[in-house]
C-alpha cells in the first residue's frame, strides 16, 4: 500500500512538472524534498518544513527554467 502511495504522488508530482512545462527531470528532486518536508512536518509538528521546500522548490523550478532558456 505504501508502495502504490509513493507511485501516485510521483505521478502527481510529475503531472505538475509537466504543467509547470519545467523538464521532466525535475520530478525526481521535487520528491524526496516533499517527502521529507512532509515527515519532517509530521514529527515537528510544524508547517516551517512545508514552507521552506515550498522556496526550495520555486528556486528549483527557476533554475530548471533559466536552463531550458539557455539551452535554447
């Protein structure tokens, strides 16, 4: 069950990606951030996890969009 969990959140993840138009790449970074801000979260007891994976992640998608701009 967990297994089949942690496959439907990559593939939410990954539909966001794609939304973000941002490369697919990006699915395999945003993961362990958000699983880790969400455990992190639970055993603190704090949303600060949540918020700083949520800068990290916009300074991820920043960066994977200055690339694409770049490359092209």
């Amino acid at each position: 069950m967990a297994e089949a969990h942690k496959d439907a959140f990559r593939r939410h993840l990954a539909d966001l990606v794609a939304a973000a138009d941002a490369p697919t790449r990006l699915t395999d970074q945003l993961a362990p951030l958000a699983e880790g801000a969400m455990t992190t979260a639970a055993i603190s007891g704090s949303p600060e996890p949540a918020r700083h994976a949520k800068d990290a992640a916009r300074t991820l998608l920043r960066a994977a969009h200055a690339d694409v701009v770049t490359a092209a």
